[in-house]
C-alpha cells in the first residue's frame, strides 16, 4: 500500500501558482484523500477542508476521520466529490 503523508498541493489563482498552498494529511494509493481531526464534533468547515482538497487534487473519495469519540466507527464520515 502506497502513502503519502503531508502531501503538498498546489494552488493556482488568476496567474499566480502557489507551489504549496494546501496540505493532504494522508493520500492513499494515490486516490483517497484522509482528513484527520481530533474534535469534539466535525464542522461543515471540515467537510469544506475535504471537498477542497478532492477538487484540487482530482481524486473522486475521502475519509473525514475523527479520532476523538468512543467508537471509531461514529468517528468515520464518506466524502464524494461530483455525486
């Protein structure tokens, strides 16, 4: 299994690119992006934070990750972008 962490993005506005302007907690294989959190409750500012970072990187799914709850299953939000 291939994983990348803290995998830079970069990101273009009008003319100026930004070599490093988001950071991917853990990308794997290459196609799911992971967001990890330790919250008391995830925010759609966390969602967002996800969404983001699907759209510049090109990949279709992510995992929100919260690792502050009980259960790690309650913890677990799916992420598609485009559906």
């Amino acid at each position: 299994m291939y994983v990348e962490k803290e995998k830079p993005l970069p990101l273009v506005y009008d003319e100026v690119k930004l070599e490093c302007g988001y950071r991917i907690d853990l990308l794997v294989e290459r196609e799911i992006v992971l967001k990890i959190k330790s919250v008391e409750a995830l925010a759609e500012i966390h969602l967002a934070q996800v969404l983001t970072y699907l759209k510049l990187s090109q990949n279709c799914f992510g995992l929100l990750m919260n690792f502050n709850v009980l259960k790690l299953k309650d913890g677990i939000k799916r992420v598609v972008n485009g559906y």
